[in-house]
C-alpha cells in the first residue's frame, strides 16, 4: 500500500505542477500556437486566406498524425514557427504528414522556420509549393526524412544568424528612449 | 551551432532541389536529390561558411547536379557524393 500511496501522492504533484499536460488537437485553421506543448493534427485541413498553422512560441512538438493540410485560396505558408521578436527555441514538427497544393492553390511554403533555434522537421511531404522547406536567420536545425517534389524550390536554407533580431530590437529601443528624452 | 540536413528525398522540383543562401554551418549528408529542373544543390553566390555536403546522391537535375559559384569552393566541402556533373573540381 505504501508504494501506491507514493505513487498517487507523486502524479498528484506533478498534476499540480503542471508538468502532465494533454496535447491540444488541431481540427481547423488557421490556428496559431502561443503556449509551449503537444499539439496533434486531428483532421485533415484546407487551409486559404493566409497561414494555416501558425507558431509563435517556443517548447513546441506539432505533430501532423498522418493528415493532409491542403492549399485553399489564398493560402500562404501551410505551417510556420516565427514571432515578432526573439528567437524561437526548441521547435519540433513532425510526421508523417502531407502538405499540398489543389488545383491552382499551392502554399508559398509548405514549412517556414524564421528566427529559430535547435528545431527538428521530419517525415513530411512537401508537394506543389513555392518553397517546400524554407528556413532563414535559424541554427541548429535537424532536417531529416521528409520528401520535397514538385515544389518550385525543395528546401532553402537561408542565413543561420539568429542573433540579428535581437541587435535590431536594442537598437529600435534605444531610439525610442531618445524621442522620448528630446523634449525635456 | 551546427545544422543537419539528411535522408531527405528531393526529386521533380521545378527549380533548385536545395538552396543554400548566405552564411551558414550546416551538414548535408545521404540525401536523394535527382531529376530537379535547375541544379540539385547549389550555393548562393554570397558564399557559405562551414558548409559540409557529403555522400548524397544528386542525378539528372536539369542544369548542373552539384553547383558551387565561391572560387575553389572556398568555405565549403564536398565529398563523397554521387552525380554526373559540376561546375568545379573542388566538388567531389
């Protein structure tokens, strides 16, 4: 009896704490991902008139489950993991999964990763986009086992200086301190 | 910090299979990349810094297979790859 009491009283904490969280299930777009998590794709999606799965903060597993996230009108990226300012850390998407253009709807990236650090895309394919996997100011990515065709440009890595936002965000501040400091 | 492209399959994409742009540290290893309409893989003209393309297998991409504009292919390494043409003989 004692080891189940130690038990119950050690899920008991750990639910109090937070550390045991369901994983949040994603059935429509556009949904943007603001608290760290698991999240599942749980159906299949046609994704226009802008991002489809958009994620903005870091400690992130998005996992597509086998669905399909297919281009509807308008449609721009199928899933992107980016914030107005910093850096993103710890960023997983994963497979299998497909993402694909319909007709003359196709995304102008099947995945785009801007200002990320240590992220990991595997198992997805990519068909009928722009850019299939688009990366830039991002390091120490782990790209693996994903398969890109017929996209116009299969995977693009760009400059891997993430540290550039952050400069640029000091310097927007010290000019704002300045306005504010002239009048006196 | 490093970046790790591999076991990828980059086949029948219009333009280039991979694009490498800018200053970058990244490993590109035991990936398919054939029949692109462009080049397989190709590195910007602004040259790359810590580049690894190794043991990958690009066949049939439209322009060149394996494309490398930096002199000497300076800042990069190729070995070990699979393909029928390049524009350097630093690419191997």
């Amino acid at each position: 009896m004692i080891p189940n009491r130690k038990a119950l009283v050690c899920i008991g904490l750990l639910v109090i704490t937070g550390t045991v969280q369901a994983a949040t299930f994603i059935n429509a777009c556009p949904f943007v991902i603001t608290s760290p998590g698991d999240y599942l794709l749980a159906a299949n999606l046609m994704c226009g008139g802008g991002d489809g799965i958009t994620i903005n903060t870091g400690n992130v597993r998005l996992a597509l489950e086998g669905h399909t996230i297919t281009a509807g009108v308008g449609a721009k990226r199928a899933i992107v993991a980016s914030k107005q300012f910093g850096v993103l850390q710890n960023v997983r998407i994963l497979g299998p999964g497909l993402i694909t253009n319909s007709g003359a709807n196709a995304f102008s990236a099947g995945v785009f990763l801007d200002f990320v650090v240590n992220a990991e895309m595997s198992g997805i394919t990519v068909l009928g986009a722009l850019g299939g996997i688009v990366t830039g100011d991002s390091s120490n990515l782990t790209i693996t086992a994903n398969t890109l065709w017929q996209n116009n440009v299969g995977i693009s890595l760009g400059d891997a200086v993430p540290r550039f936002r952050k400069m640029t965000s000091a310097v927007t501040a010290q000019v704002f301190f300045t306005k504010i400091s002239a009048p006196r | 910090m490093t970046s790790t492209v591999s076991h990828n399959v980059i086949n029948g994409n219009t333009g280039v299979g991979v694009l490498i742009g800018g200053s970058i540290d990244a490993t590109f290893q035991n990936n398919v990349i054939s029949g692109n309409g462009q080049y397989g893989i190709s590195v910007s003209l602004f040259g790359v810094f810590g580049l690894k393309v190794t043991n990958n297998t690009a066949l049939a991409n439209g322009t060149l297979d394996l494309n490398d504009p930096v002199p000497n292919c300076a800042g990069s390494v190729w070995s070990g790859n699979t393909f029928f043409t390049a524009n350097q003989s630093c690419i191997h």
